[in-house]
C-alpha cells in the first residue's frame, strides 16, 4: 500500500459513492421539486414535525450556516414555515405546512425506487446500510 495512492484512500469510496448517490437521487427528487438536501429535511420533519434549526442541524450533522439557506428556499416553495419558540425566541423553529405534508405522499416511493435502481437485490442495503451507520458512530467519536 502506497500512503499517498488514491486507490488506497479510506475517504475515496465514501465521497464517490456519496456524489454517485446523490446524482442517482436527482431524478427521482426533481418532480417534487427537491434537491438531495432539502430531501434530507424534508425526512427529518416526517418523522417529527415542529423541530429546532439546532435539533435539525444536529440529526443532519450539518451546521446552522448551511442549514439556513436550505430552510429558507423550502420556506419560499411553501414546503416549511419558520417561527419562534414561545419559550425562548432565539429558538427558531420549523414546521411543515400542508403542502410539506402532502409532498410526503408524492415522496413514500423514493427510497424504493432508488434501491431498483442499485439492481435492486444484488446489493444487501440493509446489511450495507447497519455497516455504514458504524463508520458513522466511529467517524463522530470523540
């Protein structure tokens, strides 16, 4: 092994493959009009609505500064509404609207339609999926 080969690389696989995934989603996000992170978002408020730009940014591992632009084109396709905490208003949360609800009904198929085409059964998602996951729990420890 050459240290400084880039077929010998660890990150290498990981940032083709994600770039590879990404270009695999476009087609199946335009016609709901999303791009691959505002997709990301978009599942996180499916799964619990009405949640902070920090608890957001912390489930997406992304930071406030990238996250604001992203909330605010969802915010003007009338997907998301922004608002803040009764508690404390530094606290600026989001909630889907009817249509971000809606959208989830157009989006159910996604995920099925991009494993069909990864060659469907060929590749153990799930297996690939739980080994991935640890890499992520090892790449976040401190």
């Amino acid at each position: 092994m050459t240290a400084l080969r880039l077929s010998d690389q660890l990150c290498f696989p990981f940032y083709a493959i994600a770039r590879g995934l990404q270009q695999r989603y476009r087609p199946l996000l335009e016609p709901l009009g999303l791009t691959y992170p505002q997709y990301l978002v978009m599942l996180v408020l499916w799964e619990t609505d009405a949640r902070s730009v920090g608890a957001l940014a912390q489930r997406l591992h992304l930071d406030s500064a990238t996250l604001t632009p992203l909330l605010k084109r969802l915010e003007a396709a009338g997907l998301v509404a922004r608002t803040r905490a009764a508690a404390d208003n530094r606290v600026v949360l989001i909630s889907l609207t009817d249509a971000g609800r809606a959208l989830r009904v157009r989006a159910e198929d996604v995920p099925k339609r991009l494993v069909e085409g990864l060659g469907g059964g060929e590749v153990d998602v799930h297996a690939l999926k739980t080994m991935l996951e640890a890499v992520m729990r090892a790449v976040e420890a401190p």
